[in-house]
C-alpha cells in the first residue's frame, strides 16, 4: 500500500484540456482583450485624477512662493535702505523692474502680482503700511505688509 502511495505522489499532475474554441485558434491561456483594455481604461482614469491634483497643488506652490520672494526682497530693501540712508518706494514700476530683471535671467513667473497699496520705506527702515496681491489662475493670496517694522504676512484670499 505505501508503494502505491508514493507511485501516486511522484505522478505529474494531468494538463488541463483545452476546449475547441482554444485549440482551434491555439491559444492555451492568458488574459483577453476587453480584460486588458478594461484594466487600462481604469489606470488612465486613476492617473488622470492624479494628474489634475497634482498640477493645482504645484499652481498653488508657485504662489508661495512668489509672496515668499516679495517677502525676502521687501526684508532686502528695507537693510539696503537702512545702509544708503535713502528712502523707497515699492510700488507697481518697482515690481515691473524686478520681474524684467528676472526675465533677464532667464527665471519667468506666471503669477501676476499687483500693488493694492505701496510700501514706503524710510531711511531708519521703517515701513508704512501696504497690501500686494499675487495671482495664477482661480488662486489668489495676499501679502500685507504692516508698519512699522515692515511685518510681513502671507494669507490666502477666497
């Protein structure tokens, strides 16, 4: 009886029969043609969704960081008019200026950013109150700019 056992054990296992559409056309297995295109129709729509997220995320980010980058020239301005003892104005020439200094470079912005009120510095570096508006797309943050120590905070307009 054991000898039978083992005979039946190290017997290979039988093939499956194939039917008569299958050996007709001689495909033996494998995936059809609506399965595969159902499957990737799905990963399309998945990778679409994504797509659209992730291009509004990084619209928002550029936003960031353009009112990040007013920010910094705003805190340069303000040490550079401390140093000359001269005064400045940030105002919508002076924006115009630097986004062509940028352009000259090579750097180019998308978001458009406009002057609801000009920061005036003075010769001991403080600020007059100020408001500027930074935009791409439906998206829209404000920088305002408080005196007298030229604080600046960053906040996003609905």
């Amino acid at each position: 009886m054991d000898r039978i056992a083992t005979l039946a054990f190290f017997r290979r296992p039988r093939r499956r029969q194939a039917s008569r559409a299958q050996s007709a056309l001689g495909v033996s297995s494998g995936y059809s043609l609506a399965e595969v295109l159902i499957v990737l129709v799905i990963l399309g729509l998945i990778l679409g969704f994504s797509g659209m997220k992730f291009d509004s995320y990084r619209s928002q980010q550029q936003l960031v960081n353009e009112a990040r980058l007013l920010q910094a020239h705003l805190q340069s301005l303000q040490l550079a008019s401390l140093r000359s003892r001269r005064s400045t104005v940030i105002d919508a020439a002076h924006l115009e200026g630097l986004a062509r200094a940028d352009a000259s470079k090579g750097d180019l912005r998308a978001a458009a950013v406009t002057v609801d009120a000009a920061v005036r510095i003075a010769v001991d570096g403080t600020c007059s109150p100020g408001r500027y508006s930074i935009a791409l797309g439906s998206y829209r943050y404000a920088l305002s700019v408080s005196a007298p120590l030229c604080d600046a905070t960053i906040a996003r307009v609905k």
